[in-house]
C-alpha cells in the first residue's frame, strides 16, 4: 500500500523553493507516518520544494518527498491547479492507495482527486471546520456545502473538537460508508496533566 500525507502551507520563498536542505517531520505529522508505516506502507509526503524527489528526511529516511505546491491561498486559480496536476500527477505515478489530506487547500483537493484516479481510502483531518457556531451566515452556507459536497470523496473523518464531531456527524449519517472519528484537540492525553499536583502559590511567586 502507498500512503499520501498532504496538507497547505505558506508560499516559500525562491531561496527555500530551491533548496536541498533536509526536513525533519514534526509533532503534526509524525503519528500519522508512524501508523501508516506500522501498517506496511510506503510513505509520501508533499512539500513546497522545486526538487523534492531529491531532499532527504532525516527523522524517517523511508519518507519520500514531492514537490506539492499546495498554497494558503484559494483565490490564486493557477496555483491552485499547479497543485492540483502535481497530486494527480504522484498519485498515477506512485500508485497512492491512500491519501491523508489535511487543512482546507490540502482537504479539497485530496478529496477532489479521489474521482480521477484510483485511490481506495481518503482520511480527512479537519482541523477547525470554517462553518461554526457564530460566524456570519453567508460564511456558514458557502463552507457547508464545500463540504457536504466534498464528503462524496471522503471515506473517513477526524474532528478535534465537539462541534465539528457533532456537526460532520449529522452531515453524513445517511451516508454509512462514512466513518466520523473525534480526537481531542491534537490527540493529547489530558488525564496526564489532571493527575499532576501543581503548588499555583509557589508558581505564582517564582514569576
């Protein structure tokens, strides 16, 4: 099995568009690689790098870069398709089976792609949906049906709160094939920090 992790990030700049300098995975993605790599996969990963097929990672050699160009900004129509061709593009190449998108550039565009190729499973992360309780209604319509149309090419949901759990839940109950999971926050075991005695005196005092 071949395994995709993608998510958006900020446009780099030429010098770090260029550069060979290796990467080392952090905190957001590592539980990810490790589960699909207990799970026998190999491993890809998209980034904003010209020559990404040659940057190592130095935290999990096995990881395999490409150059993802998966930009913050919805509105650039070219960069969004760029991004799109290049995700196509690794996707028929490398064989992806599964494709693990996250953020909303990343989210869309790993979902879209489902269609076009022959993906068996897509995880989406949603980390904040952009419809929620208290934001304008013009808003809340435009980024539901995003999404509810974007759950045709969805095989599995991750939440980190309640109401995105609540509100992902009640969008895709007709749709058995779906499975809607929440974790807390980023998956930190807070029952470790409620069990620490803590003197707040004391730590008031030293600052």
């Amino acid at each position: 099995m071949n395994y995709l992790f993608i998510s958006n990030t900020s446009k780099p700049s030429k010098k770090e568009y260029e550069s060979l300098q290796s990467i080392t995975l952090n905190n957001y993605s590592i539980p990810c690689v490790e589960a699909a790599f207990k799970l026998g996969c190999k491993v890809y990963m998209g980034i904003s790098r010209r020559y990404a097929e040659h940057v190592k990672c130095t935290n999990y050699p096995a990881v395999q870069f490409y150059n993802a160009q998966i930009y913050r900004n919805p509105l650039n129509v070219c960069q969004v398709y760029n991004a799109y061709k290049s995700l196509i593009s690794i996707i028929r190449k490398k064989n992806i089976n599964i494709i693990h998108c996250n953020t909303p550039i990343g989210g869309a565009l790993g979902r879209f792609c489902k269609q076009h190729s022959n993906i068996k499973t897509v995880i989406y992360t949603a980390h904040g949906l952009h419809f929620y309780k208290g934001c304008n209604f013009l808003q809340y319509c435009i980024f539901y049906m995003i999404e509810k149309f974007l759950t045709k090419f969805t095989d599995v949901i991750i939440t980190i709160n309640d109401e995105d759990f609540l509100a992902m839940s009640k969008m895709t109950k007709r749709n058995k094939h779906i499975k809607v999971y929440k974790v807390n926050g980023v998956g930190i075991d807070t029952s470790l920090l409620e069990a620490t005695n803590v003197d707040n005196s004391r730590i008031r005092r030293s600052l």
